[in-house]
C-alpha cells in the first residue's frame, strides 16, 4: 500500500467522487428509515412487518442490482478509451436487463404473504407484510432503473446531481406517509400499505428526474442514451448479463445471510424482530457511507484500469481503504456512546412495548459496533474488484462466507449454543470477517498484473 504521504492527492480525488456518491445513497436510505421511524409509531406488529417486509423487497432488488452497479466499471473504462458507442450500449442494455429483472420477480412479491408464513413468520405479520409487498412489485423497475442511471451520471461525473434528485425524494415521501399511514390531510388511515404507497411514488419521482437528467444534460447529450432505447444490442446485453449477474448474486448472498438473520429473529416474536430490526437500520445507515466509498473506489479503478495505469490503481484502492476505515471507527464510538439515544428514536415513547425494545435494541448496538470495520472492509473489496471487472470469482468467495460460515454460525450461537439473539448477529460478524480478509486479499493478491487483462 503506497505510502500516506504520497496518498493525499488520491485521498482527496476519491472523497470528491465519493461523497456525493455517499450523499445519495444516504438520501435514499432515508426513505426506508422515514418509512421504519412513522411505522413503528403505529406498534410493534406493524413494525416488525415492515422490517421483514422491507427485507424481502431488499433481497429481491439485490438480485437484479448487479446491472446496475456493474455497468458502472464499465462505462468508467470505456470513458477512459474514449469510447461513446460503449457507454451507451453498455447503460440501456443494464436498462434492459433491470426491466426484465422487474417484471420476474413481480409474482414472488405478490403472493409473498404464504412464503413468509412458510418461513415461519406469525400469519397476522406475513399479512400485513404481504399488503406492503404488494404495492412494491410497481416499484420495482424504478428502483432497479435508478440504479443504472445513477450509474450512469456518476461516472460522467454528475453525482451531485444524484444526490439533489435523491434528497428532494425525501420530504416527498415523509409527507406522503404522514397523510397515508396515519389518515391525515383527508386520507384513509393505511398503515403499512400507506408506507408503501408513499414509498412507490418518491421512487417514481426519483426515476423520472435521472431520467431527464440522462436524456438533456449537457454532459449526457452526447451518448443519446435513449434514442432507440428498444433496440436490441445482444453483444453488449450479453456483456452486461455475465458481469453483473455475479454481482447480484454476491449481494444476494449477503442480503440472504441478513434476510435468513430477520427470519430466524422472528422466531423469537414480535418484540425481539422489531428491535433487530432497528439495530441493524441504524447499521444499514452507516454502511451507505461505505458502499458510496466503494462505488467511488470503483469508477477510480475502473478508470485507472481502462488508461493502464497500475499505479493508479493501488492508489486508488488504498485511498478508499483508509476513508472507509476511517468512518467506520467514528461509528463505533457513535454505538458504543449513545445505543439508547438511537434506538429510542424509532418508537412511540407511550407504547408499552416501547421499554422492552429499546432495551434489546440497544444491548444489539454492542454487536453491530463489532461489525462495524469488517462490513466496511468487504464492501470496500467487492467495489474494488468491480473495477477490474472482477466478479466471478467474488461472488464464490462471498456465497461461502455468507451462507457457509455467516448464516451456521449465527444459527449454532443462537439457539443450540442459547445465546438468543445475541447469537445471531455474532453470526453475521463471523461471516463478514470472513468475506473481508477472503475479497482483499483476492483484490491485493492481483494487484501486479498488468491492467486491461481479464480476470481469471
């Protein structure tokens, strides 16, 4: 790793990239956690039914949001050819790919309701989990469709651009759950379909504005990234097809070790899932942070690996490393000092159940402050590897550390070994330990082959 004195330049060039990049995925985070924060003011039970209900939708966008953030190697190293032709080809055939993704997956959320109670789930949580999902399956390819077009304004350099359309989205969707879920301003009272609606029309909104940014901005005007947006380019489908869907697969695996975690949770109530469930949305706050540092880490390697330039590449990796790292101990701290200030913020004061929660939540804080650095390592690693257009060999890494070590050892430790859910988030720390020291040093143990090559 290149000496800290000689990084200032790339640390700088990375934090410029990447904290836009964080800002968004911050912003859009914001949405869940508006729609957490409202819900769990309405109980325990409606709580806890967003928390597997949002995990469910989660783990099914995660199947298709490898298009998404794989084109955006991609498009970073055709840019550094100079290539136009690629970049456009490469964004509407992920475009493509995400709409197709969309309409797969629409029957599995629709009659989610019996695959949760097949799960285990209390029939009245996997209801009220299935009126949420039910309106999500429209959300679906605005979602998936964003991400691409994130992608794709990213790398031409327009992330603040992202950002402002994504924070915009979020006033919208507070207002619209405070009129929906609670039956304000003339509204039905919805509750949790009231969440999901509000949701499904910030997404709608956010999908129309990176749209007009991709079709008329100044920078995107050249790529004419919609002009016969339905004609076939099976070369580049192609293409996008065997580098993203590794990557899907490798954040369905990590989703998957997170989702079986919410599953087995809820065998343990109502009351033990919603304060998981808020635990791990505080965490999932603070890993926006590293998954936009790894999204910058991404363009800056894809672009050093399109130019050539080896040197660009290390630092490029170490610069995203140490930024990462960096936060990663100021959220410790931030867990460590004030679990029952964060926990809190999510319930209803008056609820009975209120106290019980807040109480295990915070205890969970202790455990999601453990994971803090090996869950910022690994996300580091996989945008890293993306942007060498590594992702076969990831995604074997990822699957065996999250299904094969995460998700035994979070079982073992939790109900054969008694430790309740204690056990479970113990579990999720052994498997992203394992999945950060297997990607760095897959990503370090390449690092002196000559850029431009193909991953083996």
């Amino acid at each position: 790793m290149p000496a800290l004195s000689r990084l200032r330049p790339e640390l700088v060039a990375t934090a410029a990239v990447g904290l836009p990049l964080v800002g968004s995925h911050l912003a859009r985070m914001m949405i869940g956690v508006t729609d957490t924060l409202m819900v769990g003011r309405a109980g325990a039970e409606p709580l806890a039914a967003l928390v597997l209900a949002n995990s469910y939708f989660f783990i099914l966008t995660m199947l298709g949001a490898g298009y998404g953030l794989g084109v955006l190697g991609l498009i970073a190293a055709a840019r550094a050819r100079g290539d136009e032709a690629e970049v456009r080809r490469a964004t509407r055939m992920a475009l493509w790919l995400s709409g197709l993704h969309a309409l797969a997956v629409a029957p599995v959320l629709w009659w989610s309701g019996a695959i949760l109670t097949a799960l285990g789930q209390q029939p009245q949580i996997a209801a009220l989990g299935q009126d949420y999902l039910r309106v999500m399956v429209w959300a679906m390819p605005a979602t998936l469709g964003g991400m691409v077009l994130n992608s794709f304004l990213a790398a031409l350099g327009r992330a603040k651009v992202v950002l402002a359309i994504t924070v915009a989205a979020i006033p919208l969707n507070a207002a619209l759950n405070w009129a929906l879920i609670f039956g304000h301003a003339g509204f039905p009272a919805l509750g949790v379909t009231g969440a999901a609606l509000a949701s499904l029309a910030a997404m709608w909104a956010q999908m129309a504005a990176l749209a007009a940014c991709a079709g008329l901005m100044a920078a995107a005007r050249p790529y004419q990234l919609f002009q016969r947006l339905w004609r076939a380019d099976w070369v580049a489908f192609r293409a996008v097809l065997w580098l993203g869907l590794p990557i899907s697969l490798t954040l369905v695996a990590e989703s998957g070790m997170f989702t079986g975690a919410n599953v087995m949770m809820g065998w343990f109530g109502a009351v033990p899932l919603a304060a998981h469930g808020i635990a791990l949305q505080i965490t999932a706050v603070t890993f926006m942070v590293h998954l936009g540092l790894s999204n910058a880490a991404t363009i800056r390697i894809g672009g050093a690996h399109g130019a050539g330039d080896a040197g660009g590449m290390r630092g490029a990796a170490a610069a995203a490393i140490i930024l990462s790292a960096g936060f990663a101990l100021i959220a410790v701290t931030a867990f460590l000092a004030m679990p029952r200030l964060l926990t809190g913020l999510y319930l209803n004061p008056a609820d009975p159940q209120a106290p019980a929660i807040v109480a295990l939540a915070a205890g969970l804080m202790l455990y999601a402050a453990l994971f803090q650095v090996m869950d910022a390592m690994q996300v580091i690693a996989l945008g890293l590897l993306r942007g060498v257009q590594d992702t076969r060999r990831p995604m074997v890494l990822a699957i065996v550390s999250y299904w094969l070590v995460g998700l035994p050892a979070a079982w073992l430790l939790a109900f054969p070994l008694g430790m309740g859910p204690a056990g479970i988030w113990l579990g999720l720390l052994a498997g992203l330990s394992c999945a950060a020291a297997a990607l760095m040093a897959r990503f370090w143990g390449r690092g002196r082959l000559r850029p431009g090559t193909t991953p083996a």
